[in-house]
C-alpha cells in the first residue's frame, strides 16, 4: 500500500474516511491564521455556549488547536493548525461539521494488551461524547504547543492517558510511527504502547483507576480482540473504523 497517495485522498477528499500510517508528523500551529467561520458565526456560538453550559457547568472554554492542511513530504505528515477555542468547536461539532476547511484534528492511544487486546473506553454521562466508545485521548489545547508553535501529539496523548485511566507511557512500550483515521471532519493521530499486562489485569487496573475519581470522565474499559462489526451505535464513527481497521490485521 502507498500511504503517500492514500493520506493525499484522504486529506482533499470531504467525507472520506480512511486509515493510513506515517512514520513521522511534524504539527504546527500557525500564528496568523484565523477560522473565519467562527468570526461570522460569535453570536450565534455565544448564544449556543449558554445553553451547552446551564446543562454543563463543568464545561471550559479553553484554546483547541483544529487542523487547516496537511501534506505529505519525504515520509513526514506536515499539519497546520489554528488556534481557536472549545465553545466554536462545540457549536461548530452540534451543528454537524457544516463548515469543512477545518478537521477535528486530535490524540489518540492505541493500548495493546500483551495479550494482543486492543483497549477501548467509553466516556460518561455529560462529556462531549458522553456514552461513546472511544480511544483514550483528546484535544490539541494549549498544553501540547511550545513557544515555537510546535505541537506535541505523543506528549498530548500521554498526558490525556494518564489523567483518563492512570496508564504511565515509561511503564509501556511505545509502537514506532503513527496511525491516521479520517473519517469525514474529523483526524485522529493515533499513538501506539504495548502494556505488559494481560487484557484482564490491563482492564481491572484501569477500572480501579476510574473508580477512585470523584468525577471521572469514563464510564466502562472494553478489551476487545475481535472487530465488533455491528455495535448498534456506541463506537464513536472514527473509533470503529479504526478498530475495524487494527484488529483485522
């Protein structure tokens, strides 16, 4: 397979959906871009934002980083990035993507049992993707960008591990390169670990984790070594072509 031509397609192609690997990104955010769609959109987003917020107060309207374009180039992914914040990303992900020169662009752990059981979560009650199942990760915020502009995926990823489910990457063994999913307005960089634990301790642990938490995001860890290909709905979109996509190798 030629990843080069599959990642082109999938990058200027709206509504594709796809997964490919890349050895190597190089992610930056580019301080003079702008979304021009959340510019002609702020009264309607702030009005929005009042709403989202009296159903959930824990909500924070920190930057979020959306990916403008992305290119191939002597085997590296070169993304840009604007800076924008969560409450246009909330409107704008509502409203059903309808304004496309943007992706959801965002971290993603693919945890492997030594097993070889691929570790899944599902989000709990009042999260964004509250009753989905998922990887563990997150946005691109603030946290992820150095003086220079340069966005650290991994160290996203991990540290997005960490504060949902208490897995520590210098206990794992980190997978080279990286998985691409797109599927229609959304990007997710995945970054693989093998675990040195079984699928069942691996599960149990994760769960004691979530279990200690006063107010934890997640709800469920599902080890899986088989694709579920009818999951009646529960897999965020990108999640079950990824997943389809790991496990049948």
């Amino acid at each position: 397979m030629d990843d080069t031509l599959d990642l082109k397609a999938l990058i200027d192609t709206p509504g594709a959906r796809g997964v490919v690997n890349v050895p190597k990104v190089d992610l930056r955010v580019d301080p003079d871009a702008r979304w021009a769609f959340a510019d002609a959109n702020r009264a309607a987003i702030n009005a929005h934002w009042e709403k989202r917020l009296a159903s959930n107060p824990s909500f924070f309207n920190g930057a979020v980083m959306m990916l403008l374009a992305a290119r191939m180039e002597a085997g590296v992914l070169h993304g840009s990035f604007v800076r924008t914040d969560f409450k246009s990303f909330l409107f704008w992900k509502d409203e059903g993507y309808p304004e496309q020169t943007v992706r959801d662009a965002f971290g993603s752990g693919l945890i492997w049992s030594s097993d070889g059981a691929l570790m899944l979560i599902r989000q709990a009650p009042g999260q964004v993707n509250s009753g989905l199942t998922y990887l563990p990760g997150g946005f691109i915020d603030a946290r992820d960008v150095d003086a220079d502009g340069r966005i650290d995926i991994v160290g996203s990823v991990v540290r997005e591990l960490q504060e949902e489910t208490g897995l520590l990457s210098r206990e794992m063994t980190r997978l080279p390169g990286m998985t691409l999913t797109v599927f229609g307005a959304q990007l997710s960089f995945g970054v693989g670990f093998v675990s040195p634990l079984d699928a069942p301790a691996l599960q149990q642990r994760v769960m004691a984790f979530i279990e200690k938490d006063e107010n934890p995001e997640l709800s469920e860890v599902i080890l899986l070594k088989k694709a579920i290909l009818d999951d009646g709905g529960s897999f965020a979109p990108f999640a079950q072509v990824l997943t389809e996509h790991v496990l049948s190798r």
